[in-house]
C-alpha cells in the first residue's frame, strides 16, 4: 500500500479521494465512526473567512473564498448558500463604513458571483428581514453570503467517492500502536472495535489525520515537539422554530467582542460558538452551564423580545477544534492555520484548519507523499484533480442543475407515495444517490412494516448501513441524518425499532444492543443538560 490515513474526518477523506484520484493505493482507519469528531460538531458553514479580513490576512480571505464556491459545484446536494445579516450597532465592533468596505474587498478578493454579493441595509430593511433583532442603537446592517452545510454528510460523500475512485475505508478501526523498520515509520497495529481482533497494516507512507487526536499519536512517535495542539471548545444550541422564530440567518458581535451565529435550519434555530481552553476527554466534550449561558447570553442580548431561557433549549453539540500552539509563544498566540509536520521517522501528521480548506489541505499532503514516494519509487503522480470532481451525490450538473434535479426527483417521489417534504429532504441529503433510497423506499414497504419502521426511515437506514458503514444508532441518528441535533423528537420516536433492526442486522450480542442503546440514550440525554463545570 502506498499511503495510510489515520483519521475519518473531513481532512483524511480529503487526502483518499485525492491520493486515490491520483492512483495511488490508500486506505483510511478511523477509531470511532466516519466524522464522529470535529467534523461533526463544527458551525456546519462552508467559511468565505470574512474574519479574517479583521487580521489582514488576505491571502486566506481569497484561498478560502474560492474553495467554498469549489465545495458547493462539487456538491450542491450537501452546501446550499445562505444569505447573512451582519447588523452594526453604536459601539459595536463594525460599523456601516468599515463593514462596506470590508465586504467589498471579500467580495473582490473571494471571487464572489454576482447575484450573491454584499448588500447593504438601512435599520428598517434589516429589521423586516429579521423583526426579533435588537432595534435600540441600530445603524443598519451589512448582507452577504455563506454557504450552510452537513458538515458530517458532506465527509461522507467525499469519504464514499474516494471509496468508489479505489481507495478502503474502514471505521471503529483504532490505531493502537506504530510499526518501525530501520527506525523508519513502516505500519500500525490497529484493532477492530466490533470485534477486538488485531491487525498489522502496513504502507509506504503514513499520514496522521487524527483532528484533536494528532498529538496522541505523535506521542507513541516520540516527535510531539516544537509545537503542540491546543484544543479549544465551542458549543451550539438548538431551539425549537416556534420558540425561536428566526427568519434570517445572522451573524452579530458580542459584548465581549466575539462573533455569534444564529442560523434558521429545519424549523429549528441554532447559535454558537463559544471558544474555551479544553483539556477533557477528547472523545467526549460536554457542554457546561457556563457555556450554555454564555449563548443564552449572547441571544438574549441581540433578541431581547425572545426571552429565551435554558429551559428552551431542545438540543446541543460540543466540538473541539485542534488549534497550533508553538512552545515558548503566550498562549494567546494560537495559530488557526493547518501545519504539515513531518518526525525523523517519517511519519506525516496534519493539524489545524477548517472544514472550508479540506481540499486544499488534501492536495498539499498528497503533493508531499507524491514528491517523497517519487524520489523513492521513481514513481510520477499527476497534479491534483479535485477541483472539479462531484463528491458522491454531487453528479447533478453543478449548482445550477441541482434546481431542475429538485424539482424531478421530488415530484418521482411524490409519484411513489411520498409527501413533498419527506421527498425533498431525501433529495437534499443523498443528492444523486436519492434513485437508490427511493428504490429501497419503494420495494422495501412490507420489509419496513414487517420490522415496525416508518418505509421512509428503513430507506435511510437500509442505505446507510449498505452504502455508509452505519454501524451503530448513533452513526445513523447523528452522522449519516443529523437526527439528535435538529429532529431529537423524531430520534426518540424511532429510535427503539431502529436499534432492533440493527441488532438482527449485525447479530449484536445482547449486551452489545445494550451499549449501544446505552450509548444512544446518553447522548440524547446530554443535549439538553449541561454539567457544572469540566474535570481536568
């Protein structure tokens, strides 16, 4: 084998769809499930960096501009434009001048298209667009354009077409040891987390994608030197549509002079993030009543009319984001951007970044393992060839064709016994793969009944676990539907006749179902109820 990744998040299904684009032979493991960690639990938005124009850092304003456009043509199905309000306020951080111009340089320099450039707002038009935000002090607003994604769909549709293009996949595979030959990096020992059986992978070079993990990992190397990850922890909550009736996504400042997002999503409203020091269970963060008041805080102060309290909140995530930290520096000197490290043994690790920068964090390590494997083997790899490749679902002509493939499938659905919104959110999720769910939809009803599931759930679930490694309730409820963060009503409704279904598919053990439920039922438990505070 050519190249191993360790990790299943967006970073390391980036480096196999573009090393096996390249015709190399790749294989990913990753110890829980496909973008169980920080790629599941981010502002699910496809960046433009707007931020960044604050530190003049221009040439990340335009990379990241443009590689958003890129991850939207190569998968509408997954990112879906999202017109922002960016209100000012007297004495907030923006002002009407500053914000002009600052959008208009974004827009220039992010190559943004015409019909989605910045706007700007008078107080009265901003709030008919959004009639819950603060009116006192208001000087108008700035209006522009992110992209909303499925931060843990859109892995797995680039983690399925690196599959289908040659590359192996496996989850719940972890790596529990590294393999020397002449001092040189040569393997891993990993085992099988569904059956604790062991093995010996070995490749020619192997690539440490492991997120908030890449210092465990460059631990059992000896090399973790230099620099060194510092985690940090951002929240998000979710409400209920009727309780928090958000027309309009927005994007506003703080007192404190941090940046919040409010999102309308699926008759649901979100907002986050917030952005502590986290020295936790990695595999585990929680949300702490300080964090949740601090978003409480921050809605309250910009929707004073919504009244919201903690007794509203219907859900939640918590994620960690692996900032660079280089020793001697204060700790307030993090570095966001992603860094390439390679150890004396030869063993490649990645850390940083953002889900915007995925592909261009996959070209510069395949360009690195390319140059390395070609100096070794005589072997000549081509450049990069995703730019302009559909991930999985993403073969519906562009953005542009994707209105007209909506508009089909959703009345082909109609026309198999599906309600018009039940249609449309499986066109929305699977793209051009809805033709396989709306088969199964279709010859699946008495199987359905047979095992007490809704037809339309066993349709996602029969896909996911056929085409998506689903393995367990929570691979399906949270990664493969996003169920537990904005439908948590509709995971305990099913949930009970999804788990049984499973247990027979695999031929779990009764005390594997049990772990499993457990393991579900915590998690839906813990959406809604912080802890006091972290132990470190």
């Amino acid at each position: 084998m050519d190249l191993l990744v360790i990790g299943g998040g967006i970073t390391g299904a980036g480096i196999a769809l573009d090393a096996a684009l390249r015709g190399m032979k790749v294989a990913v493991v990753e110890m829980q499930d496909f973008a169980a960690g920080t790629s599941s639990r981010s502002t699910k938005l496809v960046h433009g960096g707007l931020r960044y124009l604050k530190q003049f850092e221009i040439g990340v304003v335009a990379e990241v501009g443009k590689e958003r456009a890129i991850v939207y043509e190569n998968g509408p199905h997954v990112t879906t434009p999202e017109w922002m309000l960016l209100p000012f306020y007297k004495g907030g951080t923006f002002g009407p001048f500053t914000t002009n111009i600052g959008l208009r340089v974004y827009d220039f320099l992010a190559g943004v298209k015409k019909d989605e450039r910045r706007k700007m707002m008078k107080p009265e038009e901003a709030l008919k667009r959004e009639p819950l935000l603060k009116r006192e002090g208001m000087n108008g607003a700035g209006y522009y354009v992110e992209y909303k994604t499925d931060d843990a769909r859109l892995t797995l549709e680039v983690m399925k077409r690196a599959v289908e293009k040659g590359a192996l996949a496996l989850n719940y595979m972890k790596v529990t040891d590294l393999v020397y030959e002449n001092s040189a990096v040569a393997g891993v020992k990993a085992e099988d987390l569904t059956d604790g059986t062991v093995q010996e992978i070995r490749a020619k070079k192997i690539v440490n994608a492991a997120g908030p993990w890449v210092d465990t990992l460059r631990e059992i190397d000896h090399s973790k030197k230099g620099k060194s990850l510092q985690l940090t922890k951002g929240i998000h909550l979710v409400f209920d549509g009727k309780r928090f009736p958000l027309k309009q996504a927005v994007y506003f400042d703080t007192p404190d002079g941090r940046m919040v997002f409010a999102i309308p999503r699926e008759g649901k409203t979100y907002v986050g993030t917030t952005d502590t020091v986290y020295k936790g269970n990695i595999a585990h963060p929680r949300m702490t009543v300080a964090d949740r008041d601090y978003v409480l805080g921050a809605i309250d102060f910009m929707f004073p009319d919504v009244k919201i309290t903690a007794d509203d909140v219907e859900s939640s995530w918590s994620g960690l984001r692996p900032l660079i930290h280089e020793d001697g520096k204060s700790p307030s000197e993090i570095s966001r951007k992603d860094e390439i490290f390679v150890s004396h043994s030869g063993f490649i690790s990645i850390a940083g970044g953002k889900l915007t920068g995925y592909r261009k964090m996959a070209e510069s390590i395949v360009d690195l393992v390319a140059k390395q494997l070609g100096e070794e083997d005589e072997a000549d790899y081509p450049k990069t060839a995703t730019m302009h490749l559909p991930i999985s679902g993403g073969d519906v002509g562009g953005s542009e064709g994707f209105k007209s493939f909506m508009t089909n499938k959703v009345s082909e659905g109609k026309e198999l016994g599906l309600t018009e919104e039940a249609a449309r959110k499986l066109v929305q999720r699977y793209g051009s793969n809805v033709d396989i769910v709306f088969d199964i939809y279709k010859n699946g009803k008495e199987k359905a009944l047979a095992e007490n599931l809704d037809p339309v759930v066993y349709a996602g679930l029969r896909y996911s676990i056929d085409y998506e490694m689903a393995y367990k309730p929570v691979d399906f409820f949270i990664r493969r539907t996003g169920a537990l963060f904005f439908d948590i009503g509709w995971v305990r409704e099913h949930k009970d006749a999804v788990i049984m279904f499973m247990k027979k598919e695999f031929s779990w053990s009764e005390e594997q179902a049990a772990a499993y439920t457990e393991e579900l039922d915590v998690l839906i438990y813990e959406a809604s109820h912080p802890i006091e505070k972290e132990e470190f």
